[in-house]
C-alpha cells in the first residue's frame, strides 16, 4: 500500500468508528431508543389498565341507569337499606342475615 492508500484507509476507518459511535452513544441513538421503547411499553400497560377501567364505569354507569334489580342489590348490600316488609339481622361478626 502506499501512504496515499494508507492514509485514507485509517481516515476511513476513524470516520466509521466515530459513526458507530454516534450511532449508539449519542442523543437519540440506539441506547436512547431501548430505554425509550422501555416506558412506551410501561405507558401502553398503563393505557391498557385504565381502558379496563373505564370499560367497568361505563357498565356500571349504565347498569345504574337502566337496570332496578342492580339498583337495589347497592341499596341492600353497600348502604344496608331494606325494603319496607324486609328486615336485617346482624350476628356477632357483623354479618348481616336477610329474612325471607
């Protein structure tokens, strides 16, 4: 090889190395992309999870709307509401007990 030859071989090769180097280490290069793909991965998770979420509200929203049975099973099981010929019993524990 000639020193011509040389000489551009090693600039060459110092030019692809600095690539290389800007290609994984610099801002927005690989190393970035996976820690970025990381959270996205995190954020979907979480979009996923309040999608559930608001899929269960919006039943719940509509069963509260339209449905008198679901009405009154809240009534007698989260506020302890009877109706007016039904009477409730609590044991010892706590625990109601419904008359028939």
């Amino acid at each position: 090889m000639t020193m011509v030859e040389k000489t551009g071989f090693y600039i060459s090769l110092i030019f692809i190395v600095a690539l290389l180097f800007l290609i994984f280490f610099s801002k927005n290069g690989i190393l970035d992309y996976k820690v970025l793909k990381g959270k996205e991965k995190t954020v979907l998770h979480q979009v996923w999870t309040i999608d559930q979420k608001n899929q269960k509200f919006e039943d719940e929203i509509k069963s509260l709307k339209t449905d008198m049975n679901y009405i009154k099973h809240l009534a007698k099981h989260e506020y302890d509401m009877a109706e007016p010929d039904e009477l409730i019993f609590k044991d010892k524990s706590g625990k109601k007990k419904e008359t028939p």
